[in-house]
C-alpha cells in the first residue's frame, strides 16, 4: 500500500525542522486505505486515497 492506484499519490520525501533549524530526514505517506468499489460495472478491490475516495462518493460520481 505505497501509493493511490487512481492519482499514483506516493510517498515524498521532505524535512523535520527543529526550534534550532537542524534538519532531519521524514517522510510523508499517503492516507490509502483498501477499499472494493464499482469499476467498469464490476467489484474491484483498490489502493485509492482518502481524497480520491471523497470524489468518488460524491452524487452522481462512479468510480
């Protein structure tokens, strides 16, 4: 579960940055959760993101 299968939003690199302005090495995962949605008419298991799983239940929205 490294990245979103719908946008491909993966993990990015960055740094922590201390009251004295030392910086450390982090890194910034995506919310991806495994959720089954309707795809093409059918069930399909995906790696989706908790904002391309907000658009997609949206009205009138399939996945």
């Amino acid at each position: 579960m490294a990245g979103c299968e719908v946008c491909g939003k993966h993990k990015v690199f960055g740094h922590n940055v201390s009251f004295s302005k030392r910086r450390t090495n982090r890194d910034f995962k995506p919310n991806v959760h495994r959720k089954t949605l309707m795809l093409n008419g059918r069930m399909q298991r995906l790696n989706i993101c908790t904002r391309c799983q907000r658009t997609a239940m949206k009205p009138g929205r399939m996945a």
